[in-house]
C-alpha cells in the first residue's frame, strides 16, 4: 500500500478539523512506516496513538457539531461509533495476539476509511459549521 497524502479536495475547511484529519493521517503512515521496519513494539505505541487520536477527533468533531446545531449529528455519532469500535476492537486483538491482526489489511481499511469519511461524512456538516465559523473560534482552543 502507498502513504496517502493530503490534498485540498479533503479540506473541510475548518482548520481544527482539517489538522486533526491531517494528523491521522500521519499516523496512519506511520502504521505504514514501522510495518516496513518489523518492529512490533513501536508498531503498539503508534496504533495505541491512533487509537487515542481516531477517540480525540472525533469527540472534538462532535463538539463542534452540536454547538453548530449540526441537524443530523446523531446519524454522524453513530458512524463515529461503529469506527471507534471497529478501531478499538481490532487494536485489542493486536495487543491480545499480535499473529491475528492482519496489519496491511488494517492499514488499507483505515487509509481507505479516512479519506472516504471525510468527503462522504464531514462534508456534511461543513456548511454548517462553516456559518459557525465565529463561534468555533472561539472554543477551538478549549475543545
């Protein structure tokens, strides 16, 4: 599989938001990185970054949806709830038994879900939050 990259298309425009999708998106490189070196401890603290991070955002996202008045913020919770799990299950298997985890597949589902969660869920809500734009400002650096 290849690194993904950044490109403009993704851009939400809200740069909190915009920084935390670049963010997984580099630790989801780095998956791609150490899985290159073998190195099966480093490989732990990256997916356990990612796991922290994926929870972060996406409580942080949420946030922002409701004080925007988001309109469809439950169905956005419930995506972000079955993403978590699916994220959160598989990096307690890895830690259970490391020979069950099929990394590039779990690699290539999150470097497919990224970029595809991005246009096709947060897109959404942009305009909404974009209107907001004053008011995310101002709770930005507390979320």
């Amino acid at each position: 599989m290849h690194k993904l990259e950044w490109d403009d298309y993704l851009s939400t425009g809200i740069s909190v938001i915009d920084m935390d999708h670049k963010i997984l998106l580099g630790l989801i490189n780095q998956v791609f990185d150490v899985e290159q070196e073998d190195d099966d401890t480093k490989l732990t603290l990256i997916l356990e970054s990612l796991v922290d991070y994926v929870d972060e955002h996406f409580k942080r996202e949420e946030v922002l949806m409701q004080i925007c008045g988001y309109k469809n913020i439950e169905e956005h919770k419930a995506i972000h709830r079955q993403i978590t799990d699916t994220v959160q299950g598989l990096f307690k298997i890895y830690q259970t038994n490391p020979s069950l985890v099929n990394i590039d597949g779990f690699q290539s589902f999150l470097a497919a879900w990224l970029p595809n969660h991005i246009l096709n869920e947060d897109h959404q809500y942009k305009d909404t939050l974009l209107a907001n734009k004053e008011l995310i400002d101002m709770v930005k650096e507390r979320i």
